[in-house]
C-alpha cells in the first residue's frame, strides 16, 4: 500500500478504519482497491461518493445499480476518478446517442476501464464510412472499441480497404492474432507488416503536415 500511495503514511489508523466502513458502505472491499488503485483511499470522501453517486443516480450517468458501481469501480477503480462531466457524461451520451445502447448493458462494461468518448468516435466513424461495417454489427460486438485503433484497427481496416480485399468478421480487425488476421484476408504477415510500417510512416508525415 505505501510503496503504490506513499500519501498513505499520513492517515492514522483510525482514518484507516474509517475508510474501510465508509468504502464498505457503497458495497466496495478496502483491499481490493488497496490492490487495484491505492491512491483512491487518500481522495476525500465527498468526492469518492459523488463519484459513485454519479454512476447510479445522475441522469447524466450510466444508471448502474449500486451493486454494479461497486463492482466496476473495484475491477477499474480510475473510473470513481474521472471527472464526472468532462469524461463520464460525454461517453454515457456516445453510448445512448451514437451506439444507441444501455451504458449500464454488461456489453459496454469493458469500456469503463477507459471511457475516452472522442477516441472512441473516429474508431466508430473509421468502422463504419473507412470499413463499412453496420452499426448494428459494431452494437453486437461493442467491445472491439476497446481495442487500440493505432495498433490494430486501422492498419487491418485500411489494408482490408485499400486492397479491396473481402470483409472479413469485424473482430478480425482487433481480437485475432497477426496470423489469424492474414489468413483470413488471404495476405502474407510479412505483407500486412510492411503495410503495417509504411502506413505509419504515412500518417506520421501527414501529422507533422498538418
């Protein structure tokens, strides 16, 4: 705990023991969070609480159940950190308004370990007019925005585009290996790695263009 939060020195005992009722109160295990994100126990307690009540009771947020809060917040505790209307509302909304889902939907769940709506809009964007997937096949599998868009969508994606290859699964752009990738598509690993390096060599320039 000190060697993740040294801030953690400075609360006595009895702090301690008060953290621990006041996390168990919102059903949350002080050692799982000790574990997973010890600076957490040094925020102060009014802002840990709104953070949790946004997720349950704000119109804004997600509409979790007390029990989900708690346990999303224990597996990514960054999330009871974030601030709740530049980052949490702008991402509930992606999710009502754009993907046109429940954000309290287990499916989007993954999502909440980094709930960057801007970041996930040009993966969305890029699927569906670059790659020209459904909306309806993105909503099925919504956890592939989890996956890094640098390092895997968009270099499979503009291959898959460029070549005027068949579409392949929308998880191959993502969830499957290299080799998987390139079976699938019909292209050598050692062609979709030179792809790979030149594309971004390309966009690189264009960056420093811009």
């Amino acid at each position: 705990l000190v060697r993740s939060c040294p801030a953690a020195l400075l609360l006595s005992p009895v702090e301690i023991m008060e953290r621990h009722r006041l996390l168990g109160s919102i059903g949350m295990s002080f050692d799982r969070v000790a574990r997973g994100y010890a600076p957490l126990l040094v925020r102060s307690w009014d802002f840990v609480k709104a953070s949790f009540d946004f997720l349950v009771t704000n119109p804004d947020g997600p509409g979790f159940s007390s029990e989900q809060a708690a346990r999303l917040s224990q597996k990514y505790p960054m999330l009871l950190t974030y601030d709740q209307q530049r980052q949490i509302a702008p991402f509930v909304r992606f999710l009502r308004e754009r993907m046109e889902l429940d954000p309290a939907d287990t499916s989007c769940e993954c999502l909440y370990a980094y709930p960057k709506a801007e970041e996930f809009e040009i993966t969305l964007n890029f699927l569906l007019t670059e790659c020209g997937y459904t909306l309806a096949v993105i909503k099925a599998e919504v956890d592939i925005l989890a996956y890094s868009f640098q390092q895997c969508i968009q270099p499979r994606g503009t291959l898959v585009r460029r070549r005027a290859l068949k579409q392949p699964p929308l998880a191959a752009l993502a969830k499957w290996d290299d080799q998987r990738f390139c079976s699938a598509v019909g292209v050598h690993p050692d062609e979709y790695f030179t792809f790979q390096k030149r594309l971004r060599i390309e966009l690189q320039a264009e960056t420093k263009r811009a």
